[in-house]
C-alpha cells in the first residue's frame, strides 16, 4: 500500500512537471507565433489606429470573405450552422441570445456564455483569416431579448439573464440625463459581461403618433428632450469621446441607434412619413445629428419610407445626410430585419430583374449602393457576390461595407479579446443595478391628477386591490402576463418572481388587502366587475391597475383609438361609484384616454376624469421594479418623479395640434395664440408635454438671464427660483424646470409658436434656484432652398422670449433676449 501510494503521489508530481513545461513553451511558442502573426498579419497588432487594421485586413479578403461579413443571421441559425456554412470564411454577425442549438443552454446564462466563447474559439481557429464574429444583443431596456420570452412563454425556468429596467418612455418621462446614461452603461455592462459586443441602442426617433404600437420604446415626443436622451444613450453604451474608429472599453458595447429615420412619424409600423422637409431636419433628424456629435458609431435603417424613399435603398437618407451632412462618415449602417427583400414589396426593386441571379439580387444592390453595410437575416445580400462577379455592382461599395463591419468589431476589442470570462457574469443582475431599476421607475412615474390632494394613502385598514395589471393570480403568483406587461418588450426571459407587481408589494405592507382582477385587458367580458365592487366596499381606498398588454401595445400592435382597451373603463366607472378613494395606475406604453369624444358612454370628452375621487398615475412599463416604485408613491414614502414625455391627446383626432410644441405652427387669419377650433371640442390635450404633479405644490417665483445678450456661437445662463408653496415633509420633491422659447425676429420660415429650448432636473426643499444653460444654437433651424435644393442650419439674429416653466402649458415667467 505504502509503495504503490508513493508510486501514485511521483506519477501525479511527473505530470504536474510535464503540464508546467508544456505550459512554458505552449506560451513562448505564443510569443513567438503572435511575434511573426503581427508581422505577417499588421491587422492584429493592437496599438494599430483601427483604420490602418481595417485597410489591412480588407486588402487580404477574397470576395466571399467580404461578402459574408455583410450578413447578420437570424436566431433559426445555431452555432453549429454558422460553423458548417462560415467556418473557413468567418462570418459577420449574430444574436446572442438564440446562439446555442442547446434550447435550455440558451436561458443559463454560464451555459450560453460558455457556447458563445466556443463558438468564437472555432471560428477564428478555423478560418483563414481569423476573423472574430460580433454577437449582438437587444439592449433597449435590458441586457437580451429572449425568443422564448418573445412567444410569451410563462413558464421558463431559469436564471435572470438581465436587469430590466423600465422602457425608454418611462425613463424618458424622469427628465433626468444622468439616470439615462447610468441605465445605458449597466446594460452596456452587463451585455458585455454576458458576451455580447453591439447593441441596438438607443432608440433615437421622435414619436409624435401615440396609436403608434412601438412608442413605449422611445423617449418621447419633443425633438430637444430626445436629443439630450440620444447622447446620455450613447455616452453610456459606448463612453464619452468615442466615434467609430475609437476603440472601447471592454464595459462597453458598440451603439447601433435605431430607427433611422423618421419612424416615429405614422401611426403604425412600418408608415410611410409623408413629412415636409423642415420637420423631417428640425424634429425626426434632429436627435440622430445629436448622437452623431456625441460619438455615435451606428444605426439601424428603419422599416418605413420617407417621402417615398424607402430607407433601405435611399442614398440621400443613408449617405448624403446621415454620413455626409450629420458626420457618421465611417458610421456602420444596419438593416431591420428582412427589409431588403421587403424593397420588392414597396415595388422599387423587382425580383426578376436578373434572370439568372437570386430574387434579393436588385434590393442588394440598391441597398449596398445606398449605404447599407449589413443584412439583419442574412437572406438577401448573398445575392451580392454573384452581382459583383458580374460586375452588376462595384466592389468598392462592398469594400465600404466590409470596411464599416470590421471597424466595429476591431473597436470592442474582439481580435485581441475574443473570450468573455465567464466570472464576469457575477455583475449582472447586481444589488446596485436592481436598485437603479427602481430608482428610474420612481422617476419616470407621472403623477397626472390629485383632486383634493387625496394621495398619499394611508398604509391602513382595508385596501382594495384591483385590475387585470395588478397581479398575478393564486395559482401562479410568482409570473404571469402581468409579469410581461410591466416589463413590455424587448426584455429578457422573465425568472419566476423576478417582476415586482403592484399586488406584491401592497401584500408587503401592514395591511387588509383584497384582490380582484375585474375584466382582462383586451376583453369586454364585465362578468367579474361585481366582484372587485364588493371588494371595494369597506375600503379605505381602492387601488385599480389598468393599461395595456404585451398584445394592445407593442412591436405591430398599433391602434386606431387611444381609449383603454377592453371594459377596464367599465371598471374604473364601477369601482368609483362606490365612492372611496380610488387610484388608477396605468401600466401601458402609449397615452390614454378615458372616454374620447362627445358621443363616449363614460360621458363626452373624457368626464370620468372630473371624478373628485379619482387620482391617476402614469408609470408606462416600469420595468421589474415597478411594483415596489408605484407602493412607495401610493403610500408617500417617496414623492412622484416624472413629468411627461408625451402628452396625453384629448382624442385621436387632436394627434400633432396644439399641446405639442413642435406642431403648432403660427397660422394666418387668426391670432397666432389662439388657432381656429374644431367644432365638437378642444385641441388641447388631456395632460400637456411636461406635466407632472409632486406631493409638495412648487411654483417658479423669479426667473433671470445672467446676459440677455449672446452672440450666435454663445449661451444664455438662466436661473430659475422656486418655491415650495405646500409642503410635503416624508419625502423630498424634484422639480423639473422647462425653458420654451418664440421667436420675436423675422424668421426665413414659418415656425412653430413655442418650443422646448432646454430643462434641468432639481431637488428642492423648501425654496432654491434651478441654473440652466441654453446654447443659443438651441434656437436655431434648418431651411430647405425648394430651388437649388440646399439645407441650411442657422441662427437669426434678433429677439426671442424666454418662458420659464413647469410644463408645455403652465409657462409662468418670461425674459427677452437677443442674438446678435
């Protein structure tokens, strides 16, 4: 025994030796191999400028290898595909989260990640270039967008593969730059943990349509607001004083805007914008020329067509103002998905054009010419390598594309990175990150009517708790549609118990809770409405939970009417008949109304909302943290943070009118403030753009210019007192300070009455002064010459007023200034 121990302990030390020696010369022969590969191979020397190991590179690839980094394929296609079809060739891009042809190993994050970094391993290995491939990931509001989360599965297991924050329009409502950026960088983080390296974010269209199913993934509906986003987005996806030969932090991820340009504009996916010229520059542009400035280094071309252009094909959108009148020169410019091969269907390619090629052929050549550099689905640009080997395209445009695609792959790092470590992933879902959720959940939360200042409630007694976005029922109480419907779209698989609902956390207090979900969201089934009636008898106040689901509001889920789906109106009327204290909290994506038009059976013109018993609260899609956010609102641990984003049109037909600034135009025969009406109500919204009621009442008391004077390259320093006329003690009040302006000079073109010049986001206790900076190129425009065809940026010289504000519509203060 002794021997043969001895024997074993000398045979384990042999191979520890040989295992160390094996080591040593595995890394000198690394040495010396990576000595001769930077030589022999300048393209992977790392302190190379990224365009000097971009020409390198492309000056090597055969046209199949150029080809295939122009491809971005679709979740149906697994590691082992991309290994058997590019595995000599490389291939350009891919999802993350749908990468494994392992479907379980696609919800472990340790398992997806370890398939990621294999996948990454074989293909640099085994190709003849080396060349890494980008995974992308859905960074929204989230780290991934699941497939099985998408099909609205309720059922997964598995581990949280991200902090889902609330959605942009949530986050846009907090006004708040700094929240924006934060978000943005722990997505980025936690992205870049996970394995991914771009990510399709932010998502910079202006949203002026509310029926629009795809408004709760934006910001909002003013051009300034939207632009301030676009640069706390890309500073905190990819870092301040980048751009895309600009290599990234390893915390980083490569920002891919979205949806270029003007999608925002229809009321429903995919519109056409039929938009003139000056609202095309001065509203839906406007926030793509901020997020260029600020270092943005892509984007993604959007569905839609714009003024018969579709975005896909059109030169002038791609190239002749993105890259060369905004500045994305070297910017890299994706598809959406299968929107090449959609260029058939807007009938401006044909797919027999070239008998003897693939039907994509004529797309992909007018995508390519036009400044497309990659395919989302991979289905259509194949076609190009035959075009160019018969010299139906010029392979300098697909040396342009190729050139963009690698440019963002050498800048994240992944030809001298290409493995994620796998302990990277202990920073994802973070106590830090779950807080910061909750944190912009409070902020983005809008506190839109408080008659008699009847919020907060007491946290005593009997609440009832009621609505189809409440909570989840007993038999599945850790994860239901109530879970999807807080968290919305584009987020990763929900864990069980993962969400927060408004139902959770009143369980959480000391009280009497009753439960009745009353009607589903999209149902006019009233048959449970007397049930959440008796439930509210005896209350002390009655909590109702209404919106949308993941089916009202969404990606294709556009609406023609902007009323709360289903019966939940029938509902609220019920439960306010009872006569206690009631709350509607909407968990939706778009604005609401409650009743629109004179004919409505709730009474003309949204009259429940006179009730003198009826608090309303807008929290959008407030993410996994909502439930704890809005509970802290209800009960007066924390005050209201958000101020609206978007404003709530009194009707569907009072969409772009009066309510929102940058639709307003002056008008003649009538005076400019008061345009003509409409003979069956009023143009002015239900809520205006900048809304948002405290607990605590403030009111601007004094409002000042440090000089009313500036030159047109100057700024306009402004401070802002404010006063707390009514107290609230259990919780400080942010005050979000709005700057308009109207311009008094001759202008070249006819503009708007008011707009948003720019805001600033204060605590204030008590009394205090809010400072804001308005640069006075903020108040310039561009102009379209119809006959030579120029644009033209500029500044008139000349007076503007000034208007201090606490929303669109409550403008309190005013100071003349000019432009010299």
């Amino acid at each position: 025994m002794h021997d043969s121990s001895l024997k074993r302990r000398r045979r384990r030390r042999r191979r520890k030796r040989v295992k160390k020696m094996r080591t040593a010369l595995g890394i000198a022969s690394c040495l010396v191999t990576c000595a001769a590969m930077s030589a022999d191979r300048p393209w992977m020397d790392p302190s190379a400028p990224i365009p000097e190991r971009v020409k390198a590179l492309v000056s090597e690839m055969t046209l199949e290898e150029k080809v295939n980094q122009l491809l971005h394929v679709w979740v149906n296609v697994k590691d082992k595909d991309v290994l058997s079809k590019f595995g000599k060739t490389g291939l350009g891009a891919m999802y993350i989260q749908d990468l494994s042809s392992n479907s379980t190993c696609n919800i472990v994050p340790e398992c997806r990640l370890a398939a990621r970094n294999a996948l990454q391993q074989k293909l640099m290995n085994e190709s003849r270039l080396g060349i890494p491939i980008t995974f992308i990931t859905e960074s929204l509001h989230s780290n991934y967008n699941s497939p099985e989360r998408a099909k609205g599965m309720k059922d997964m297991e598995g581990s949280p593969l991200g902090t889902i924050f609330p959605m942009p329009i949530t986050q846009g409502s907090s006004w708040n730059t700094s929240l924006i950026e934060a978000v943005a960088s722990t997505i980025a983080l936690e992205a870049r943990s996970s394995g991914a390296d771009r990510g399709f974010s932010p998502e910079i269209q202006v949203t002026t349509d509310p029926r629009f199913g795809r408004m709760q993934e934006n910001f909002g509906a003013d051009p300034t607001l939207v632009s301030a986003y676009a640069r706390s987005g890309v500073w905190g996806t990819s870092g301040k004083g980048g751009g895309p030969n600009v290599y990234l932090d390893p915390n980083h991820l490569v920002s891919e805007a979205k949806h270029y340009a003007a999608y925002g504009f229809g009321d429903h996916d995919g519109a056409p914008a039929d938009v003139s010229i000056s609202k095309l520059y001065n509203v839906y542009l406007r926030p793509w020329k901020a997020y260029v400035e600020a270092g943005g280094r892509g984007a993604m071309a959007a569905h839609n067509s714009v003024n018969g252009d579709p975005c896909h094909s059109s030169s002038w959108l791609l190239t002749k103002i993105l890259r060369e009148e905004l500045g994305c020169t070297d910017c890299f410019i994706g598809t959406d998905f299968n929107d090449i091969n959609n260029l058939v269907v807007f009938n401006t390619a044909n797919s027999t054009k070239y008998p003897n090629h693939p039907a994509a052929t004529d797309g992909s050549i007018q995508a390519v010419t036009a400044g497309i550099d990659q395919d989302m689905g991979g289905t259509a640009f194949p076609s190009l390598l035959q075009a160019v080997q018969d010299n139906l395209v010029n392979v300098t445009f697909i040396d342009r594309a190729v050139s963009n695609v690698l440019r963002t792959k050498f800048a994240a790092g992944l030809f001298d990175h290409p493995i994620t470590n796998l302990s990277r992933l202990s920073v994802v879902r973070s106590p830090a990150h779950i807080a910061l959720a909750k944190e912009v959940a409070v902020q983005g939360t809008v506190l839109l009517q408080n008659p008699g200042g009847m919020l907060p409630f007491k946290p005593t007694g009997k609440i009832a708790v009621l609505g189809p976005n409440a909570g989840c029922p007993s038999d599945t109480p850790t994860l239901c549609d109530v879970s999807n419907n807080m968290v919305g779209g584009y987020s990763p698989t929900v864990a069980p118990g993962q969400v927060k609902t408004v139902l959770d956390s009143v369980k959480e207090l000391n009280v009497n809770v009753v439960y009745e979900k009353g009607v589903d969201i999209d149902s006019f089934d009233v048959s449970g409405i007397a049930a959440a009636v008796n439930a509210t008898k005896g209350a002390q106040a009655a909590i109702v939970v209404l919106g949308d689901s993941t089916n009202t509001c969404g990606e294709g889920s556009d609406r023609m009417e902007l009323d709360v789906p289903g019966s939940q109106l029938d509902l609220l009327s019920a439960v306010l008949k009872v006569g206690v204290p009631v709350v509607a909290v909407m968990i939706a994506g778009r604005p609401s109304t409650f009743g629109e038009g004179r004919n409505s059976k709730y009474g003309p013109h949204n009259a429940m909302l006179s009730s003198p018993n009826l608090a309303v609260i807008e929290a959008w899609r407030p993410g996994e943290q909502g439930g704890p956010a809005i509970v802290d609102i209800i009960f007066g641990k924390r005050q209201p943070g958000g101020s609206l984003s978007a404003p709530f049109p009194r009707g569907s037909g009072n969409i772009n009118t009066w309510g929102v600034p940058w639709f307003h135009e002056r008008q003649g025969d009538y005076d400019w403030k008061t345009p003509s009406l409409p003979i069956d109500g009023s143009y002015d919204p239900l809520f205006c753009f900048g809304h948002g009621l405290r607990y605590s009442v403030f009111n601007i008391t004094g409002f000042g210019a440090k000089s009313e004077s500036v030159s047109r390259g100057g700024e306009f320093s402004l401070s802002v007192d404010i006063t707390e006329t009514v107290p609230y003690t259990k919780a400080s009040g942010s005050v979000v300070v709005q700057i308009y302006y109207s311009q008094l000079t001759t202008s070249k073109r006819v503009r708007d009455v008011t707009n948003l010049a720019g805001f600033a986001k204060g605590i204030i206790s008590s009394s205090g002064t809010i400072l804001v900076d308005i640069p006075a190129s903020d108040l310039g425009y561009t102009t379209w010459d119809g006959t030579t065809g120029k644009h033209e940026f500029t500044v008139d010289q000349g007076q503007y007023i000034l208007y201090a504000c606490l929303s669109s519509c409550h403008c309190t203060h005013n100071v003349t200034v000019t432009v010299l």
